[in-house]
C-alpha cells in the first residue's frame, strides 16, 4: 500500500509537539522544512488522530518507505534490481 | 571507521534535524534550568537526546541485557546490537592516522548539525552542551548507544589525543562537583587497556551504581597527606585505589602522586614492568564521583604490557576468553558492565541448541561460527548435563556472566591470591614513603 506521506509529516509534527522539540508557533515552519528534505512541494490537508509514540520510528520508516517507492518507481525505469531496490522490500 | 552507517539512517536523520531547536535554544534552556537544579537540567537534555532519535531508542531496546551474580558482586552484561565489535590493534593502529577528514572523528564538536556520509553519522539532530571544566572548554553530550542509565559523554573542545595528567584529575572532579548526580571517568591513554577512541581526549559517565561502585573497602591505606586523604583498597577483580576527600585539591594532589608513583613502578615478580625500551606501560583508568559531600576517586591500576605468551596483552582478557571479548577492556568493563559484540547473539542462539541435545556436540566442528566455543562448550556440558530448553538460558547468561569475571581478573594487575594483594600492599607502602620524604 503506497504511503500518505502527507499524513506522515503530521504525525511527526504531532510526535515534535508532545516530545516538546518544537512549540505550536513552530508547526508551519517545521512542516515546510520537512517538505523541504522530502522534495515535496505541495501536500494536502489531512486529518490525524491523536497517538502516544516512545519513539519516530514507526513514521520514520513509513516516510523511508514513501522515499523508496519514489526511487523504485524512477529507477525501475534505469537499474531494475538494484542494491536500493532490491532493499526496499525489507522495509 | 565503519560505524555501521546506512544510507537510511542519513535520510531520517535529516528529517529529524527539521524539528529540533538550534544549539543555542537548546543551551540556553538547559542552562536556565541548570540554574534551579542541576538533575532537572539532564533529565531535560537527556529526554531531548532521545526524542530527537540522536539516541535510537528502539534499536536500544533490542540489545539484550542481564546481571550474573559473582563472589564480587552482580556483573552486567550486555550484548549490544548496534555498534561493531573493534581489533584492539586496530584501534592501536587508529590513534596513529592521519586526521584529514572533517569532523576529525566522531566526537569532534564539528559534529552537531552535520549531514554524515557513508561511513559516517548524519548529527542534524545532535545537540552538544558547552560546559568549563579546569578552565578549559569542554562539550557534554549523551551517547548514542547507552550503554547504562544516562550514559554522558565528555569531550575536549579541540581534538587531541587522550593522556592521563594531573589536569585529568582536576577536569574530572569539576565535573561531578558540577553535575553531583553524576558519576564520570576517563579511559586509560595507552593502547590495549584504552578505549575505542584515542585521539580524542574525552570521559565517560551517567547515573548508574556500576558492581564497581558498590564494592566493599577491603583494607584502609596510609597514603600521606596527614588524614585529609583516606585510600582504600576494595574488593575488585581488578586492582582499584579508592581514595576520599573533603578537598578537591587535596584528591588531586595524592592521585597525581599516585598515578606518578605508578608509571615509573615496577614489580617483576608480579609481572608488572613500567617500560620496555623507554616505551611506557602502566597508566591508570580513574572514575570521580561525590560521595554524600565528598569527592572519591577510584584510580585503576594498568599495564599494557605484551609478551610472546600473550600478545594481545598481558593484563588483558587471555586467549581462550576471545571467543567472548576479545575488545580493550575500557572504563565500562572495568566497572563491572560487560560489553559483548553483535555477533554472540545469533552465536549463543546456535549454541542453546547443541546444549540441550549434547550429542551435536561431536559435530560442532562443522558449524563455523560455533567452532571457537566448543571448549566451552562441552565444559558446559560436563557441568550441566543436558539442558532443558526452558533452563538453557539462564544456563548461558550466567556462564557468560563467570566468563566475564575472568575477563576481569585477568586484566588485574595485581592478582586476587595472596602474593598478589601482598605486591599491592608493598606498591601503596612505597607510595606512603614517598609522600613522607
């Protein structure tokens, strides 16, 4: 199943928030940095429910998995089987 | 150095960087809270060391963890399954590379916000606390792997080589009277009884009760300095000067005596030779904590000396220990907690196996991995007979717990016999005559 990346990023602001590593005039800004890294520019309005995480982990890895589906679909089309391909299936 | 960095840990890393303060947001905090206590100011960094991911606590959680009772008290052990295992040489040979790379190593302050590369860790989301000890700058900063409670490290603003001195013992007691909640100590500065990383002079320390710690005094010691100094030998594997005082001076004077005395000592009925050829082998690994208003130092006797017999190290776990730790025996191990390599865990998984059906055993030689432990092995065997699989265990954790111990009597200087503790006796007479004369 493809990963809403956009539903991801607003875990993670949420996860930011409860950890207290950012405050709520942060959230705007924080959003677009992460857009930033991801390569994205534009995202849709979404809705989260409120979670306890120890850890970002699990989201994490659901926006490493979103990267590599990106990668897979473009490099498909150059090096099918690649090292990164081939590892996008443990994840 | 390959620090087992994957290209995954780059990409999460960045992002983790995009929600975390800058430095000196971060400091500012810490210090305001600093301010009014001092164990509050930690709690907060430390919880901001792991709620930005810098400490990957779900990968802490799979390292496996257990204590193994012993005539010295409880040992810990951990088999940790994030950090590969280092060469001892290998890391003899590091201390001389050249230092072109940027950051210069993995402690470098130039590391806070730095992206990494393949083989080495993205930090965009590692803080760093400046902190003066001896007048100098120094960071504070947790580490990554945690192997105990708050694990802290310590480091040197510039990047140069460990070396014990009389600064070491000063820079060390600022601290814990800076951060009383916490103990700190230094690896030794001599290949083999050292750390992992010597080429850049930095502590270790937490809030954790190491076996160490809480081991009886065994016999008290005149070490000169009137009274305002007490020194204790205490009951350790290893041989520990436990020394006490009201006065940080006064602690720093008699542990450089000490240390001083110890470089140059040579005890050759012991086995313990200060120098081949000029080249020095004894150092001491010292820890400082504060003792209900008192500083106390546990200076640690080392040797790194090597023979035919034992070129790994004389005072180092011997060869038929290697199969379990091969590794310096650094500060950590010193106090009682076992740090064993990744690759014991599939091993001992494999191993449960040959123990509870015995008869494997005569093909034990097939299995590669399992070769180096077959001694053990079988001795295991000889003890137990055949294990349940509800008992096997427990069997092993506590056989690895014993091994550990070995570990540790072997890197004693002075032996647990009684010509042993008479050699450490006639070494603290000399110490006392000197500080008379």
């Amino acid at each position: 199943m493809d990963v809403d990346i956009s539903y991801e990023i607003e875990r993670l602001l949420q996860y930011g928030l409860e950890k207290k590593l950012i405050h709520k005039e942060d959230v705007v800004y924080t959003r677009n940095k992460i857009m930033e890294v991801l390569g994205l520019e534009d995202i849709n309005e979404v809705y989260i429910n409120t979670e306890e995480l120890s850890s970002p982990e699990p989201i994490l890895r659901n926006m490493l998995k979103w990267a590599l589906q990106k990668a897979y679909y473009w490099m498909m089309e150059l090096t099918p089987g690649t090292y990164l391909t081939q590892r996008l299936w443990d994840v | 150095m390959d620090d087992g960095v994957d290209a995954w840990d780059l990409f999460d890393t960045k992002i983790m960087g995009c929600l975390i303060g800058r430095p000196s947001e971060i400091i500012s905090t810490f210090f305001n809270i600093y301010r009014r206590d001092k164990k509050e100011a930690t709690d907060y960094f430390y919880n901001l060391s792991k709620a930005s991911n810098y400490i990957r606590t779900d990968r802490i959680a799979k390292d496996m963890k257990w204590k193994t009772q012993t005539e010295y008290g409880e040992l810990d052990i951990t088999i940790n399954l994030s950090k590969p295992e280092k060469d001892p040489r290998a890391i003899a040979a590091e201390k001389n590379l050249k230092t072109t790379s940027y950051p210069k190593c993995l402690l470098c302050k130039e590391n806070e916000g730095y992206s990494g590369r393949i083989n080495h860790p993205a930090r965009q989301n590692h803080r760093i606390i400046p902190i003066t000890i001896n007048n100098e700058n120094w960071f504070f900063q947790y580490s990554p792997y945690v192997y105990y409670n708050e694990h802290c490290i310590v480091f040197k603003g510039e990047h140069e080589p460990m070396k014990i001195s009389r600064e070491t013992f000063c820079r060390l007691l600022d601290f814990v009277e800076q951060f009383p909640h916490y103990f700190i100590g230094s690896n030794a500065d001599l290949s083999i009884v050292g750390g992992s990383i010597l080429s850049h002079d930095h502590f270790q320390g937490g809030n954790y009760e190491f076996a160490m710690t809480k081991a009886p005094v065994e016999k008290e010691y005149a070490i000169g300095y009137g009274k305002k100094v007490k020194g204790y030998r205490i009951k350790w594997p290893m041989s520990v000067i436990r020394l006490e005082a009201v006065e940080k001076c006064d602690l720093i004077e008699s542990a450089y005596q000490i240390y001083l005395k110890w470089k140059n000592y040579s005890d050759v009925d012991a086995g313990i030779i200060s120098h081949t050829n000029g080249i020095p082998h004894n150092t001491v690994t010292p820890i400082a904590r504060m003792v209900d208003g008192r500083f106390q130092l546990d200076l640690v006797l080392r040797n790194n000396r090597t023979s035919e017999e034992y070129p790994y190290g004389i005072f180092h776990p011997h060869q038929e220990l290697h199969h379990i730790k091969k590794e310096n025996i650094g500060l950590i191990e010193v106090m009682g907690l076992a740090v064993l390599p990744a690759r014991l865990n599939n091993e001992f998984k494999e191993l449960t196996d040959y123990l509870v059906n015995p008869h494997k055993l005569l093909e034990i030689d097939k299995n590669e991995k399992l070769i180096k432990h077959k001694e053990w092995a079988i001795e295991i065997n000889r003890k137990y007979g055949p294990l349940m699989h509800d008992q096997v265990e427990e069997v092993l954790k506590n056989e690895i717990g014993q091994k550990f111990l070995k570990v540790l009597e072997d890197s004693g200087v002075f032996k647990r016999d009684v010509e042993g503790q008479n050699a450490f006796d006639k070494f603290m007479e000399s110490v006392n005559r000197d500080s008379k004369e």
